[in-house]
C-alpha cells in the first residue's frame, strides 16, 4: 500500500484532532484526559520546531554569504542582487500585512471565544505588552541598539533575539570571506554540516507534524469551547478557511499583479512569455514545496527560454534559493496578524514594522524545504510576543499554502534574475528577439 503523503496525513490528523474535539463534547468527556494526555504531544511538536529555530536561522545565513566567495563579485552583481531580494521581500510582507488587516481573517472569531482564548494564553499574550514596551520606550533609534546583542550566546539561547542572531550571522559570514581560505574553510564546512543536519531534523520534526496537529487542534478547540460549546469550534474553522483565502489572494496579487509590473517597469519581456517559459518550474516548485528540488529546472528555464546568461542564472538563482522567499514572506505577515487578531492583540504601527523587519530578515534563514516557513514562524511570534501557540490555528492547512507560496518564491528567484541580466546586458541575442514580445 502506497505511504500517504505528509500532507494528507496532517490533514487527517486536523480531521481526527476535530472529530475528537466534537465527540468530547457531545458526549460530555472531561477536559482533564485531553489536556494531561493529549495535549503534551503538541506541546512536544511546537516545542521542537522552537528548538531549531535559531541554528537554522544561524547556519543558514552564514552558508548563503558564504556561498559567494568572491568579494569583487558580491560587491557589484551580489549587492545588486540583495538589493532587489531585499526589496521584493519587504514589498511582499507589507502587502501581506495590508491584505491581513483589510481582511481581518482574525476578527470573524467572536469576542467570547477570544477572551477564552485569552484567558487560556494569557500568560503568553503579556510578553507581547512587555516586548513592545521596551521598544517604544528606548526613543527613535532604539531598534538599532537591540540589533547587537551584548552577550552572542545568550541571544542565541533566547528566541526572542531573533534580528540579534541574524545580524550577527551575516557579519560572520563576511569576515569568513575576507579571512585565507585554509583558515575559514574548516568553519564554514561546520556549518554547512550543521545546517545540512538541521534539514534532516527538520524532515524528522516534520513526520511528527500529523500527531502534534492532532494534540494542538483537539486540546485547543476543547479548551475554547469549555467542554460545552461547539458552535465555537465551528466558528474558529469558518475563521481558518477566511484566513487561507486571505493567503492565496495575496500570493495571486504578488505573482500575477505585482511582478508583472516590474517586468514591464525594467525589462522588455512580455509578461505571457515570462510566465511561459517559467511554468514548468513553477509546477515543480508546487508540487513539492521546495525551492531547492525546483532549482535546476528553475535555472534551465531562465536560461534556455529567458536568455539570461549561465554566470547571472548560477549567481542568482541558488542565491534566491536560499535567501528570497517572497511568497513566504507575504505568508508569515498574514499568518503573524490573523493569530494576533485571533488572540485579541492589537498590533501598533510600531509592531507591524517589528514584523516587517523580522520577516524580511527571517525570510533569509528559511531553508528551501517543506515545513520550514513554520519554525522561523514560530521565532517571529516569539520575538514580538505572541503566543506561539497560535500556530495551532495555522497548522492544519500549512502544506497547500507552502506549495502555493512556494510557487511565488520561484518565480521571485527568475524575475530577479531577468531583472540583473537586463541590467548586465547579459541576454542572448536570440532570446531577446523573443523578450520583445508584448504580454
């Protein structure tokens, strides 16, 4: 019999953590067997993807600035590059966040469920207050201060020091570059161990994902409900499927709206021919939720049917691989408000930039796997206080977002590329008779 696919079994494990949920109070269970038996497997799941959070943020971004090698290179193409990810990445969350408050996936929950939601989480939410406290009060350039971290292993031991981390990484990564060779190899060949061991954990942590998502839907909707209500339950799924709209229609905007605007802005490609030539690798990329798996086919279509060069197309596409994640981005910033909202937290102006800057850099850190959107998640609801058991709410329909989002990075990755060929003049000469065709 033929294994079903993670997917499906984090679907059914929604199902059954439902369906349990129901019964229990149908049928008057008490909440006691629920929460000391159950509940601890999800606990377990959302405590390990918690665990991984920082060396993956860590070692990633080290081995993607280091990846470059040539400084005289990453000075000109990679801080062109970066440049254009960098803003693509920040444009996609803002359109995120704007989509998410427009929308309000959160707010269809009732004011009752959320003060229970509240009363069960709100030990968690308080941190939220404390965190954007300290913000508001060390004055304007606070946010500066708090990007170095006094002490570098207590900032990687706390997950709430995540634009800490990061900054720190990227520094690393470049005085690697500048040091000899014999001398820096040894310790980036550590960390791309350290990162390639992470990846498999992550696929570990992932097979365990149908059990947790059955323990934190059945022990969450029972909690919520009190053991009496179902209709609250009923209530939170007509949320979750606002919410999952809400995804994709920003996702649809980003790819089919967004993107062609900046083909026209700086290229001479039609738009038809661009979404043509890179179909096959989009499809590749949604199937199975990898960025890496549909980099060859991504880098063959950029080169073969958009005529960028086979230097920009090895340059920039691994590199966007690892470090433009757009669709997952604009994900992160729908997800971070609708959890928010679901908990009844209010998010200031000044918190929605904390986010804009945290996913924007997180995105970064990401790796190109199935699954891994949800850990750096999980950091960015730390680092801004949210209860990172929210995730609990966005579990569930996480696998069809992550092939949709995934689509949406790949594409990201080839319209950068054709924007640095353009720039480069690096586009074949019989290719770009094509690109002349108007969309």
């Amino acid at each position: 019999m033929k294994k079903l696919g993670l997917h499906i079994q984090i679907f059914i494990g929604l199902v059954a953590g439902l369906i349990f949920a129901m019964l229990s109070i149908r049928l008057g269970w008490s909440t006691t067997f629920t929460v000391n038996y159950i509940k601890p497997f999800g606990t377990i799941f959302l405590n390990s993807l918690k665990m991984i959070a920082v060396p993956l943020i860590f070692a990633s971004l080290i081995i993607g600035i280091t990846n470059i090698e040539d400084i005289t290179k990453l000075s000109r193409i990679g801080g062109k590059t970066f440049f254009i990810y960098t803003t693509t990445t920040i444009l996609a969350v803002i359109l995120g966040l704007t989509i998410a408050n427009l929308a309000r996936p959160g707010q269809i929950i009732s004011e009752q469920t959320r003060d229970r939601l509240m009363s069960l989480y709100g030990d968690q939410a308080e941190q939220h207050g404390d965190v954007l406290q300290q913000i508001n009060q060390g004055g304007p350039l606070q946010f500066l201060i708090e990007l170095i971290p006094e002490n570098l292993f207590k900032a990687l031991s706390d997950n709430f020091h995540l634009l800490q981390v990061v900054v720190v990484a990227i520094t690393l990564g470049i005085a690697l570059l500048k040091i000899p060779l014999r001398k820096s190899k040894p310790v980036i060949l550590f960390f791309e161990g350290l990162n390639d061991a992470i990846i498999e954990l992550i696929r570990f942590i992932m097979q365990l994902a149908p059990l947790g998502v059955f323990a934190l839907v059945a022990s969450l909707l029972i909690e919520v409900a009190g053991g009496n209500s179902p209709s609250e339950i009923l209530e939170i799924l007509f949320a979750l499927l606002w919410y999952i709209a809400t995804v994709i229609l920003g996702l649809l905007l980003l790819t089919y709206v967004i993107y062609p605007i900046i083909l026209k802005l700086f290229t001479k490609i039609g738009y038809t021919h661009f979404f043509k030539s890179i179909q096959p690798a989009q499809l590749i990329a949604f199937t199975t939720s990898s960025s890496s798996a549909a980099l060859s086919v991504t880098m063959e279509q950029v080169e073969k049917h958009l005529g960028v060069s086979e230097d920009i197309c090895s340059f920039v596409l691994p590199l966007g691989a690892t470090v433009n994640m757009d669709g997952t981005a604009l994900y992160q910033g729908v997800a971070i408000v609708f959890i928010a909202q679901a908990l009844g937290i209010n998010l200031s102006i000044s918190a929605q930039l904390m986010i804009v800057a945290n996913v924007a850099i997180s995105s970064i850190g990401v790796a190109s796997v199935p699954g891994a959107a949800m850990i750096t998640t999980t950091m960015i609801l730390q680092s801004i206080g949210i209860p990172a058991v929210g995730l609990a709410l966005i579990l569930a329909p996480d696998r069809i977002l992550d092939m949709c989002r995934t689509a949406t990075n790949i594409t990201g990755d080839a319209l950068v590329a054709v924007l640095i060929g353009s720039s480069e003049g690096e586009l074949t000469e019989m290719t770009n008779e094509q690109l002349l065709e108007t969309g």
